[in-house]
C-alpha cells in the first residue's frame, strides 16, 4: 500500500509508520501537497552473480583499446 502523508504529521507518526514500512508500506512524504521524499523499507540483500545487466553493453570495446593520439599529443605536448 502506497499512501502520502504531510512532512508535520509523519514527524509525529515517525515511528508507526516505520513499523508499517517493515510490513512493506510505502509512504510518500510531502510538503505543500509536493512530494519531498519516499520512505520505504531498505533491501539488505545484495544483487547475486549474473542479475545485473553488463553496464558496457552496446559500447564498442574495440575502441577503448586504441589510444587516441591527437588527445595524447595535446596532454603530453608532444609533437611528431
């Protein structure tokens, strides 16, 4: 269950509502009807081998290899 709650009122609710995030709840915490903040449980289980998408997928690896040397001459000041 997902429920807004004014920023006054959860700093007075504070600790049913953590009580309620450890069931599962989620609490969107707000301020002038704009949301300022999410409280929701925290995960301590840590993503195992092989669930996580490779960040370099789609990248062309083969240039990452090659030296770029207009780059290096212009940090070197080096001439050829």
């Amino acid at each position: 269950m997902t429920e807004n709650i004014d920023a006054k009122d959860a700093q007075e609710r504070l600790y049913e509502l953590i009580d309620r995030v450890e069931k599962g709840e989620i609490f969107y915490i707000t301020e002038n009807q704009k949301i300022i903040a999410k409280l929701q449980g925290a995960t301590n289980s840590r993503p195992k081998f092989g669930e996580l998408e490779p960040s370099f997928v789609d990248i062309d690896t083969d240039l990452v290899d090659e030296p770029d040397e207009e780059l290096n001459r212009a940090f070197y000041n080096t001439q050829d």
